[in-house]
C-alpha cells in the first residue's frame, strides 16, 4: 500500500521504544524529516534504516508524535471508527453503558484506548471531549460524528472542552463549543449519587470520575467517623461518606466555586442534613490545626507536579499534608491519601507517604492500594498512563 504522509526519520537505536508499542516520539529521537509538516498532520514514523514503525500525529513540542497505529494501515473513517467501537465495547463489557445507578463514565482514556491526544467522558447523553493533540483537535468533528454513528440513541450531545488543553493555541484558536446537540449542564448519578456537572465552566472535562470506586469504598469506611474531604471539588467524597452513615462531613477547598458546587450537591442528595459543613481554607492552613478532630480524612489534591521539573517540591508537598494528617488524625482513625501527578511515581508516591508516617512516629497499616478505574485503562506498554495512586492507612 502506498501512503504519502510525511516521514519522520528517527535517529539510529531510538527506534527501541516504538518497537515495544510505546506510542511517543520524543523530538530529541528525530533525525530528519521528509516532506511538509504542520502540526497535526499525520505522519509516518520509520527506523534509521527506512523500517516502517508506526503512523501517528504530528506536532511541536517534547512529545513529536503521538502514535495511533503500530500497521501501515489506511487512517480514515473505517480506522477511526473502529478505534471508538473498540473504546465503546471495553464501557458495555465493564457494565457502564447500561449501569442501573451509574450513567458518567470515561469512553475514550487517550493512549490507554490506542487513541493518545483524545479524553472523552460520558455525561448522561453528553460525550465531553478534551483533547490534548492538535491532529485530534483537527479531526473533533468527525470524531463526533464516528460517535453518534455507533452510540446512536445513547448520545444526545457532544461538547468540546480542549480550548485549556491544547499548545500552541495561538495557531488554531479552539473555542469550547458543542459539536453536536446543545444539552445544558445536567445532572449525573453515581452509584445513586446525583451530582451536578458542569461542563462549561467546570475544572478538566467537569467533574473527576476516576475516583468513582475509590468514593464508594470510602463509604463502606463511614459509619459514625467524623470526616474531612480535603480537596473536595464536587463533594463526591462527602455524599458517600453521608450515605456511609458519617457522624460529621467537613468538605474543605480553596476555591468558593467549588465549595458552592459542593453545597449544591450535598443539597441534592442530603437536603438540609446538619452533619454536613463545607469550608472554604486552604490546605496547609487548615490542616495546621485538626488534633483530634476526625477519624476519616480525605486527601485528594489537585496534581502537585504537572511537568518533571516540579518533581521534588511535589513529593514535599504531599509529604507534609500527609504528615500533618498522621499527626492529629484519632486513634484508630483512616487516612485516603491520593497523588494523581503523572510524573510521580508509585514508588515516589509511597515514599512521600512513608516519610510522612515515620515523621508522626505512629503505627500505620496500608489496607488498600488504590488506582484508577476500568474506565481508564493503562495500555501495558505506556505504563505512563498509570496516574492515579492512593492508599488507604489505618492509624494507631
Ligand atoms: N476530590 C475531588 C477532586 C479534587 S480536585 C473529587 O473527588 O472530585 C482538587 C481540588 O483541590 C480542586 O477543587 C482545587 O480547587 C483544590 N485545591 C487546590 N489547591 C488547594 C489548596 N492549597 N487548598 C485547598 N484546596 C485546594
């Protein structure tokens, strides 16, 4: 088969990674290139020696191609659908697509799918989707079509959300915009839970639905604890640990905007219960002073390190939340602990954790090591996209 895409030459024994599926390119790897190239343009990536390794989008920066298709094969409608059908299936199969009490789940998990550059979440009828490539950016139309083509029914919308997570923005100046239909933000239940989300003026596509199992095992941990859910957003936490049977629930963030989302969620689910509090405070101030004050405390901050570089003031960072949460947690008391930075590691994760552990001097026991759900897979070859970690510690 002959394709005409240009050619993206790597240099000699760079070709490793690609030939072990890794789906980057890094530009440092690129001898030469042949052909014209704009961002976004599909490109075929070969060894030193001319072999074919993989087809994928091009684009400036550290990452030079994302690469969709380890095959030679023809990128267009028939490829990409089957990409989408493939993500779909792997949503009916984990039982999502039809959940009696869930209707948000992830539907494409980037290179975990095989599609790097693309996140797409389901919303109750409303496929959000956020792309972190120009060449996905590039093709969001046809995507969206491809979509409602195999959900048909099931798909009500499709809302554009990539405007903050595309580079080089200036070149093609994304608007969040619906693609498709123009539902306003609604409501979505998890596990029975309703929560409001608010695609258009939300934090990442809305809402945070990797946590969804990790939420409901926290309410199995509830029963008559007096609770903090520190990093809150929407209060997920919260309400499950309400329905829990918690004693007290103590949501705090920083921001007002998603303490009131908080309040309006917990409203929706728990009206007028007076175990619930929601506080706006900073993190290291308000955990300053907490000696004794709960026996279940939730840690949930936003990523501390987006790039390497911020590595070792992240592990600090989350080295000392933890350490103040084993200080004045209660006897007895549980600590969800979660890192959900890309660049930090398991192993770095529970160093940071341990330290934090041996600087309280208690006796701490891990009773469950948590990750992402199903719905955000990791493809075995890109373990990058292992992101999010926790723990759950029992504290002496
Ligand atoms: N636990 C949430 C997600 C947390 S997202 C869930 O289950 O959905 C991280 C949150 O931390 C954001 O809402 C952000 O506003 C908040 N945040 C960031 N920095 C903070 C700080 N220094 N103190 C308190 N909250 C902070």
């Amino acid at each position: 088969m002959s394709i005409s895409y240009s050619k993206i030459i790597l240099k000699s024994g760079k070709d490793q990674s690609l030939k072990r599926f890794h789906p980057w390119v890094f530009s440092g790897a690129i001898k030469k290139t042949e052909g014209p190239l704009a961002e976004g343009n599909i490109v075929s990536v070969h060894a030193n020696n001319g072999e074919f390794l993989g087809l994928g989008h091009y684009q400036i920066g550290s990452i030079a191609v994302r690469v969709f298709s380890f095959q030679e094969v023809a990128i267009d409608e028939l490829f990409w659908k089957d990409k989408l059908r493939k993500a779909y299936q792997l949503r009916l199969d984990l039982g999502l697509t039809n959940h009696p009490d869930t209707n948000v789940y992830r539907l494409v998990h980037a290179e975990g799918d095989g599609l790097p550059g693309l996140v797409i979440d389901f919303y109750n009828g409303t496929a959000v989707f956020q792309m972190h490539s120009i060449g996905m950016y590039l093709i969001r139309n046809e995507l969206s079509k491809y979509l409602k083509d195999i959900m048909g029914d099931q798909l009500k919308a499709v809302y554009d959300k990539s405007e903050k997570t595309l580079p080089f923005k200036a070149d093609i100046e994304p608007r969040d915009g619906f693609l498709y239909g123009d539902t306003v933000a609604g409501l979505v239940s998890e596990y029975g839970n309703l929560f409001k989300v608010d695609w258009e003026e939300g934090q990442k596509t809305g809402f945070f639905i990797d946590q969804r199992e990790n939420r409901y095992l926290l309410q199995q941990y509830s029963k008559d604890r007096d609770v903090l859910n520190m990093f809150c957003y929407t209060g997920g936490f919260s309400f499950f640990a309400m329905r829990g049977g918690a004693k007290s629930v103590h949501s705090v963030d920083a921001s007002g905007k998603a303490i009131d989302l908080t309040r309006e969620n917990v409203e929706l689910n728990y009206p007028n219960d007076p175990r619930h509090e929601a506080i706006v405070a900073d993190a290291f101030e308000y955990l300053r002073d907490i000696k004794d004050k709960y026996d279940l405390i939730v840690l949930d901050p936003p990523a501390f390190a987006k790039h390497r570089e911020a590595l070792s003031r992240a592990l600090q960072g989350y080295k000392r939340i933890n350490a103040r949460a084993f200080e004045q947690i209660r006897p007895g008391g549980i600590l969800f602990t979660f890192s959900c930075s890309q660049v930090v590691s398991k192993e770095k994760f529970r160093e940071a954790v341990f330290s934090a552990a041996a600087i309280s001097g208690r006796t701490v026991r891990i009773l469950h090591q948590l990750n992402q759900p199903a719905d955000h897979p990791i493809n075995i070859y890109h373990p990058e996209g292992e992101y999010l970690k926790g723990l759950v510690l029992y504290v002496e």
